[in-house]
C-alpha cells in the first residue's frame, strides 16, 4: 500500500478547516483538486476517511484515529524544514496567528506593519476569531488571549498594553434625555447596548475604591461579541444607549466628543493579552522572529 504524502496533506487541510471549499480558500487549492486526493488516499487505504454530505464534511472513526496519528508527525516534519531556515540570512515562511477581535483592531495595528517591513520575507495570515479554540488543532502556529483563556501548557508572552479597561459610554443627546449614571446601578433604568459571548450575555462590571458592581444589562440591542461591537458603538453614536466594551474601541469617539464618558471612575481595568504558543515543539522560524519583535517593542 503507498499512500502520496500530497494526498495526505490535502486530507488534513479539510478536515482541519471542515470542507473542501473552506480548505480551497486556505490552501490556495481548488476544492476539485482536494476532493480528488482524499478520493484517491480513500482509495490507496481501501476505508472511509470523510463523511460528506451537502452540509459538512466530518472525519470517520478512522479519519479521526489517522489525523490523531498523523498530526504530531507532520508537526516534526514542518519544524525540520523550517530549520533549514537558519541557514538562510532571514527568516522566511508563513506564520499563521489566531486571535480575537480585538487584539486584531487595537493591538496587531501597531506591531504588525513594523514586523512586515522588518521581515519581508515573512508571511502572515491571521484569523480574528473571539472563539476558544486549540490553536494547534485547527492548524496555527500561535494564537493572541488573555491571561484567563490561556492553555497550562503554553508560553505566554506579553503583546499590547498591559492593563486596559473596559469603559462605558454613550452619546451626549441620550444623556441629557435620561440622565447621566452616578453609580452602576443607575444603569438599570438606562437603554443598554449589550453584548453576548458564548455563554450568553454576561454582566457588565465595574469597580471602585475594592467595590466591585456587576450590573445585568437590559436594553433594545444584543450584539455578538467580535465584530458586533462595531454596530453597538454605532448605536451609541446614535443616541439609542449606553455601551461598554474595551476602552480601545471608544477611544477615537470619546477623544473627539462624539461620545461621552459614562461612569469613568468605575472603569474596571484589566491584564493586557498574551502571544502564546506550544511549548513541547521546535518553535518555527517565522513565529521565533515574531515573538522575538514582540518582546523588543516592550523591552
């Protein structure tokens, strides 16, 4: 039985992104040609790898038992050509990194167009995704969370601010129509413009002085968490509410009066992010440069 390494490949690359059109996109492949080599690994093993429908594409038991076997080898594989890079007067490659929303609009725009220029020879792809996931498994080389989203078995290094806050606010015609806030429970009477993670929508919370506030917002605006939170501070900027989210995105409305600070001495601050990555592998040579850039900027 001889199996083409390429054929196995192409299978990762839609399992891991769960279809042949999704894998297209990611690989630069078409989704024929992918479709094609699964069939022909399929063959070559003479058992079912994928389960297609028109849906999804899901791994068989003995999909799932292969790419169980197969991941850690290739994961080898891809740091010993990497470490062909030493030999070469700049790192060069691909560099996948999975991060949040957030640290995608406030905190990469600062580092990344520095490190592109420095490395040019280096090539990022990031996903901006507020989902808890493993970074490994769905095939990045490291991703960007905070401190109570982190793996135990991860490096960790500081990336952004150090301390940020989450910050409320809302339009001055709104307040001047409701009012303004004076304490957190204020914001029960108040049109609040929400957010929902995962796990539903969760309380806003605030502190002062070691008081620590949690307020379950009520209002007329649900945003998901990510790429939500565009709508919900366009909302504000309209005068229907109140919203609160990361300082970093009200910044630019709060410093040139479109918006107005509500409850700022409550603003509750928190630990920056963290650039984290497996800790039991070579590190490749495009996330080693990465990393190494990030801790020059807060040297």
């Amino acid at each position: 039985m001889k199996a083409d390494l390429g054929d196995v490949t192409a299978f990762l690359s839609v399992a891991r992104a769960g279809g042949f059109r999704e894998a297209a996109r990611a690989t630069d492949a078409s989704a024929s040609g992918l479709s094609q080599a699964v069939r022909r690994l399929e063959e070559a093993l003479g058992v079912r790898l994928l389960h297609r429908t028109t849906r999804s594409v899901v791994p068989t038991e003995a999909g799932r038992d292969l790419i169980a076997r197969l991941e850690p080898a290739l994961r080898e594989v891809e740091a010993a050509l990497d470490g062909v890079n030493r030999f070469r007067d700049r790192p060069a490659g691909t560099l996948k990194l999975n991060v949040p929303v957030s640290a995608a609009r406030l905190i990469l725009p600062g580092i990344v167009p520095l490190f592109l220029a420095a490395y040019p020879e280096i090539r990022l792809e990031v996903t901006a995704d507020s989902a808890v996931l493993d970074v490994l498994a769905a095939g990045f080389d490291a991703g960007i969370r905070y401190d109570e989203r982190l793996e135990q078995d991860m490096i960790a290094v500081p990336i952004g601010p150090r301390v940020q806050r989450f910050a409320a606010a809302a339009a001055r015609a709104y307040l001047d129509r409701r009012g303004r806030p004076e304490h957190p429970r204020d914001l029960l009477g108040h049109a609040c413009l929400a957010t929902r993670s995962g796990q539903g929508v969760g309380p806003w919370e605030f502190e002062r002085a070691g008081e620590i506030v949690r307020v379950d917002p009520t209002g007329p605006l649900v945003v998901a968490i990510g790429g939500g939170i565009d709508l919900a501070v366009a909302a504000a900027l309209a005068g229907t509410g109140i919203v609160y989210t990361f300082e970093g995105f009200l910044a630019p409305h709060l410093d040139g009066g479109a918006l107005e600070p509500v409850l700022e001495p409550w603003w509750q601050p928190f630990p920056g992010p963290f650039l984290y990555y497996p800790g039991r592998r070579l590190v490749p040579a495009p996330l080693r440069a990465f990393v190494d850039f990030v801790k020059t900027i807060h040297a």
